[in-house]
C-alpha cells in the first residue's frame, strides 16, 4: 500500500483509491466509504478545515479529500498498549495524529520511532468541534531523508494537477444549462436582501428566515452564513449558540446547518 502511495502516477491526481481500515475502538465518525488518497503538507489540511468546519470530506483544490499522506517530525508522543498519538509537524503546521493498532505490526512500529524522528502518516482527517485530528491507519519510520524532499514536490505536483482538473470541471458546469431541478452549490448561494441598518443577531435571522431558505429542511450553512455576512465562524456561533439556548435557533442535518424557529 505504501509503496502504490508513493510512486504511481495516479497520486498527482487524487485517483489512487485506499479501503478504510476497520475502527477497532468503534469511536471514529469517519466516513467508510472508500476516496482518494492525496499528499499534503499540514498547512493545506489546516487551511481546509477551519475555511468550512461542517464539511466531510475536506473540500481541497475543489476536489474531497479525506485520505491524507502526511510526512513530518514527532513531537509529544504518548505511548499506551493499544494506541499511541502525537504532534507530526512538517515545517508548516502542526497536527495531532491518534494511530490505533490494528495488530502486532502496528504496535511494533509504534515503538520504532521517537520523539524529533521523522515518520509518514497515512490516515483520514477527523474533527470535533474545534478539535483537528489524524486518525492513521499506517505510521512508517522515515529512513530515507529524499522521501522528504520528494514529498513536498508531490504535493506541489498534485496542487497543480488538481487545481487544472477543477477549473476545467468549472468550465464544463458552466456551459451546460441548468435544469429546473438543479441544486445550487451552498457556497454560491447569496440572500435576496440583507438589512444593513440593523445588528449582527437581525442580519443572522433574516437570512434564516429569507424565502430562499427557511423552507429547504437542512437550513442554512455555517458557510453560507460566514459568505454571506463577510464575518468570522467565532462571531457567528457566539449568536448562534445563545439563540438555540433561548429556543429562537435549532440546528438540522449536523452541527454546522441552522434554522429559525419561527
């Protein structure tokens, strides 16, 4: 599996297909669905992730991402009998990573590797609330210091092949005309009218209860609000969590969709 992930062509375009291992601790959320395999620098995952918190997989270069191949330093490991986390950081950023062994293989590379060593993660990114995770299911000792080299050219390679790839789908959406029942994407939807002469609370509510919205039964994005109110996920979720105490709000398909009780 390593080695596939680390030297078919079908990396540079998000096509290599992995299986999920099976959760032995049956506390993962993560999807089981299989999707492709893409090699990126923490930063990238970061990015993702706190640009819209409610998605999964994570949308990158327009394309899902939940298999993630990761190398970087280990930093504060903790080691138990069955499990192990630590901090991988690439040079980038820094990111937690929870390897839950799935056999004697796993725990023994577990303790291969130390604190300042360098190892490859290859796992899917999870998240709870504000808390950013890897769930691995293969972690490697580095013992070759060019795979750190050639990694991050993989991950500029696939940046750039990728991104192609989603303009060009752009172009090809763009000149098909649309169907009656067609479903715009959430992030280019835009209310019809925003009060401007009224609070933060008031401009939440009147896209809540816009016609466009207060009758689709997954209510509004987080997303949707933060693009179309031009302000930061902390401010919008300091009204809305006192909102759904007072009963005015309530959330729908997930923690990230809203909508008004009235």
């Amino acid at each position: 599996m390593a080695n596939r992930a680390n030297s078919t062509p079908e990396l540079f375009t998000g096509q290599v297909i992995m299986d999920p291992r099976p959760n032995s601790s049956g506390t993962s959320s993560i999807n089981t669905a299989p999707s492709s395999l893409r090699p990126l620098t923490i930063k990238m995952l970061l990015d993702s992730f706190f640009e819209d918190t409610e998605r999964y997989p994570l949308i990158i270069d327009g394309m899902p991402v939940s298999s993630v191949d990761l190398i970087g330093m280990v930093r504060n490991k903790s080691l138990s009998m069955d499990h192990c986390t630590f901090d991988l950081y690439d040079g980038t950023g820094s990111v937690n990573v929870y390897f839950w062994f799935d056999g004697r293989q796993d725990s023994k590379d577990a303790w291969s590797f130390n604190e300042g060593m360098y190892v490859r993660v290859v796992g899917r990114a999870t998240s709870l609330e504000q808390f950013f995770q890897i769930k691995a299911y293969m972690v490697r000792t580095v013992k070759n210091f060019n795979d750190i080299t050639h990694h991050f050219i993989y991950c500029i390679k696939a940046h750039i092949d990728i991104s192609k790839q989603s303009r060009l789908k752009l172009q090809e959406n763009s000149v098909a005309t649309p169907s009656a029942s067609t479903v715009m994407p959430r992030y280019q939807i835009a209310p019809s009218q925003i009060p401007e002469d009224c609070s933060f609370e008031d401009k939440i509510f009147s896209i809540l209860r816009d016609p466009a919205y207060r009758d689709m039964d997954h209510g509004v994005s987080l997303k949707l609000l933060r693009s179309a109110l031009g302000a930061s996920q902390d401010d919008i979720m300091k009204v809305i969590i006192e909102q759904i105490r007072l009963g005015e709000m309530y959330t729908t398909i997930g923690e990230r969709h809203f909508k008004s009780s009235n």
